[in-house]
C-alpha cells in the first residue's frame, strides 16, 4: 500500500549515477523511503550511508526489461526517471533508453497507482533536431506525457559539480593536451547548472512545488560561451594549452573516428549538439518554468563551485594552495 505524505515511497532510476546520488541525498533528508533502480545493484553501496539504516534500498531494473521495471515500481508514490546516456554503446542506445525506457517507466508507473511521476530530459530536446540525443530525448518527453500527463519533465542545460564529466574531462584533457578543441569556433552558448540545485528541484517537485503537466528549463545563473568555459576550465587548473577553432564540419570528420572508441571523447551526434545554443528559453522565463518557480532561488555559480574541484589538476594538485606552508 502507499505510504502516507509524512514518508513517502519513491522510486528512483539511475539513482546511482551523477545527479541521482544528489537526488538520493536530498530526498533522504525529509525523510522518504528510497528504493534505487539501478542495472548493478552492487554499484549502488555508496548510497547507503546518506540515509538511516534501511531508508535506501537498491534494486536490479533495466528499463528495456518490463518485468524489472514493474518490480522497481510496485507500490512506490513517487517515481523518478533520471536515466539517460550521452553516447550509444551496444544493447544501450538512445531509441531504448531515452525513448522507449522513459515511455516504459512512465506508462508503468501510471498503472501501478503512483501518484507523482518526474522526469529528467534536457534542454536541446527536440523533434526536429538532427542529433539523435536530442530527438529521442524530445520522443521521450512525448511519450512520458501521454502515458501520464501529470508528469513533470526537468529539462537542464549542462551540469556541474564534482563528478560532471564536462569540466573534468577538459580539465584532465589540459594536464597533457597542449591543445583544446573549440568546436564551431567555440560560439555555442550554454548555461551551466550545479547538481546541487537540479536535485534540489527533484526535491521540490516531490513536496508539490511545480506545475503537473509541465516541462521546466533548469539553468544556472550565468550564460557563457564554449570558449569562456573553456577559458575558465584553464583558469581553474591552473593549466596552459592553446584554444583552436575547429569549424564544425571538420570536428564532424573528426568525431566519425574518435566515435569508434569505447569511450568516445567525442561523437558526431555531440557535434550536431553543439552546433546550437543550450541555455534556458525565452518562452520558459515568460511562462515561469524556470528553477526559481520550483523554489530553487539562491543559484551556484561555477566560480563557486568548480575551482575547489578542478584543483586535482593543477600542477601541484591540491598543494597549489599553499605557498610555504601558508595557505595562499
């Protein structure tokens, strides 16, 4: 049976991954039983000690498995949908996962009774976009939307925080590199927003803040540049490397080889992303789906946050700070 408002059962999928241990954490605090659904239950341990002693429960659910993902959900109140990968790897693809998954979770969660369902999506999300990500991240919102039309869909802009893999790879990229890529001539803007304050609206969302049936944009508080993100990745490394404009139907042939690769640094399907701006709409602040209607007010800016981490990658790591036995 559902639990009652005081303690809610929520489900989470992806709960173990970059915003989902965030997730986890804030939604811990008030209290809620937490079930994680994740592939490997075993990786999830990390969680464990954000929570009481059996407040966080991880499960085994693959969302291109029907019956794993009905067990995930039985008798949850709330479910979450955080899953999504950035590159197509074998059975992983961006049709399963976002499109077919995201449609699964929704219309399962809708026939098990859950009251509230919140997904994750992104800004860039579109029908008519040529990358694959994008289309398949909008098929996703559709679905998700008509199997349960009281969701809320979060769409952020690129996210940041200790273990994003935006600032991080461009960081250690710099340690070696003596170049940085700047794809299109660096132009595309983007709007980065810290973890903490996209699981913070997943937490708000869960206590019945946000319009049902809605789909927010999730930008932090400063718009910049390719190339001033990636003048502030070497200025918060303390690393030196040359910015090249590379235009984008070269990085397009350059991304068809580096896309073979286990773990591609990059794709063509993220060059077609980066070839338009990824910041917050203007139709999203007219109408008021932004994070401050979802009580998010007091946004982090990457100078707040991104220097304390990035200083793993500065010549003299976390020393960098100390100048004979001093702190600098």
């Amino acid at each position: 049976m559902p639990s009652s408002d005081h303690s809610k059962l929520i489900t989470i999928f992806g709960g173990s991954g970059f915003i989902g241990r965030y997730v986890v954490r804030a939604l811990a605090k008030d209290g809620h039983r937490i079930r994680v659904a994740v592939r490997k239950p075993e990786l999830a341990g990390h969680l464990q000690p954000v929570g009481d002693v059996g407040q966080i429960h991880a499960v085994g659910a693959n969302l291109r498995h029907q019956a794993s993902v009905e067990r995930a959900i039985e008798g949850a109140d709330i479910v979450i949908n955080l899953v999504g990968i950035l590159y197509q790897s074998g059975k992983q693809t961006f049709q399963d996962i976002h499109a077919q998954g995201a449609a699964r979770v929704a219309r399962i969660a809708k026939n098990a009774g859950a009251k509230q369902l919140i997904h994750m999506s992104a800004i860039g999300a579109d029908l008519r976009s040529k990358s694959v990500y994008a289309h398949t991240k909008a098929n996703a919102e559709q679905a998700v939307l008509s199997a349960f039309p009281n969701a809320i869909i979060l769409r952020p802009s690129i996210v940041f925080g200790p273990e994003d893999g935006f600032f991080n790879m461009f960081a250690s990229l710099a340690t070696f590199a003596p170049a940085l890529p700047l794809i299109g001539g660096g132009k595309t803007r983007m709007q980065p927003v810290y973890v903490g304050d996209v699981a913070e609206a997943v937490r708000n969302c869960c206590n019945r803040q946000g319009q049902q049936g809605t789909i927010y944009e999730l930008g932090g508080p400063d718009i910049y540049t390719f190339k001033q993100l990636m003048q502030k990745t070497l200025e918060f490394s303390e690393r030196s490397a040359l910015l090249v404009p590379v235009p984008f139907f070269f990085a397009k042939l350059k991304a068809l080889f580096l896309g073979l690769l286990p773990k591609p640094l990059l794709t063509l399907d993220q060059v077609r992303l980066l070839q338009y701006d990824n910041v917050v709409s203007r139709h999203a602040i007219w109408e008021g789906r932004t994070l401050e209607k979802l009580g998010v007010r007091s946004l982090q800016s990457i100078d707040a946050i991104v220097p304390s981490y990035l200083e793993q990658y500065r010549p003299k790591g976390q020393y960098s700070r100390y100048k004979s036995g001093i702190l600098a």
